[in-house]
C-alpha cells in the first residue's frame, strides 16, 4: 500500500493553514523528493557510482573533522 499524506481540517481552520500543515506532512513524508528520485530511469552502474562518491565524501568529512579535534 503506498502511504498518501492527509490531514483533517477543522471547521475553523483557514485554508492557507491547512495547505501549509499538508505541505510540511508531504516534505516529512518524502514524497516529493521520492518521485524526483523516480521521475527518471537511473542506470544501476549509476546509482552505484553516485553512492560511492557520496559515502567517499562522508567518509573524507569524518576524517577532516576528526583531524580538527585532535589539533584543538
């Protein structure tokens, strides 16, 4: 079953509110940044090769930061 973002409005509650409350439910959900990642065919080779880059980018952060804290 695929998760849709609702919210129940109430009878006071004015409409700007609640298109604010669906659009915060949406970002925290992911569905957005989902269907972009989806919107478009991604060969695996590159996906793997997008992956790698990014855990060599965390991984060189981590090292940077490490190497600062053992200076102070």
């Amino acid at each position: 079953m695929i998760p849709i973002a609702s919210i129940v409005i109430g009878d006071e509650e004015l409409l700007e509110k609640a298109i604010k409350r669906f659009k915060r439910q949406v970002e925290k959900e992911g569905i957005i940044r989902e269907w972009k990642k989806r919107e478009f065919y991604e060969k695996p080779s590159t996906i793997r090769n997008r992956k790698k880059k990014s855990m060599e980018r965390k991984r060189l952060k981590k090292l940077r930061k490490l190497g600062q804290m053992r200076s102070h």
